[in-house]
C-alpha cells in the first residue's frame, strides 16, 4: 500500500542526534481511486524521528506487514 505524505519540522531529540517530523497531512494513493486522505487515522502531534517510523505505524494501523507499505514525500 503507498502512502503520500508531507511533513512540517519537529523538535530536536536526544534519541538520534536529530530532529523529529511532524506529518501535516498523508495520503492513501493506488488501486486505480485518486488519493484517499487518511490523515485522522495518525497523531499528528506525534513526533515521528523517520520515514521508517512512520512505515511502521502505518502498517500497524492498517494491519499490514511493514514491507507492504510504501512511503512517497510531497514536495
């Protein structure tokens, strides 16, 4: 299943050296429909510290194994 998302900046974490995202907005995309905004299924509070994380919340939330998911940044 790819997802389309865009972020907006975070906070600095002492867990990764790095800073964290925020998603502002993410998309369903594919099976032959337009994109489906799924945006109210995450947290968009949630500091996410990579797309990886995100990978795996998202394929918690639609009961998929976390290599059916695929991400796409908006630019």
């Amino acid at each position: 299943m790819l997802f389309e998302f865009t972020r907006r900046s975070g906070a600095p974490t002492v867990f990764n050296d790095g800073t964290t995202f925020h998603v502002d907005q993410i998309s369903r995309c594919g099976e032959g429909q337009g994109p489906t905004d799924v945006s109210h299924l995450i947290d968009s509070t949630y500091g996410y510290h990579s797309s990886r994380e995100l990978r795996w919340h998202l394929a918690e939330r639609f009961g998929l194994a976390p290599n059916a998911v695929a991400l796409r940044e908006a630019h």
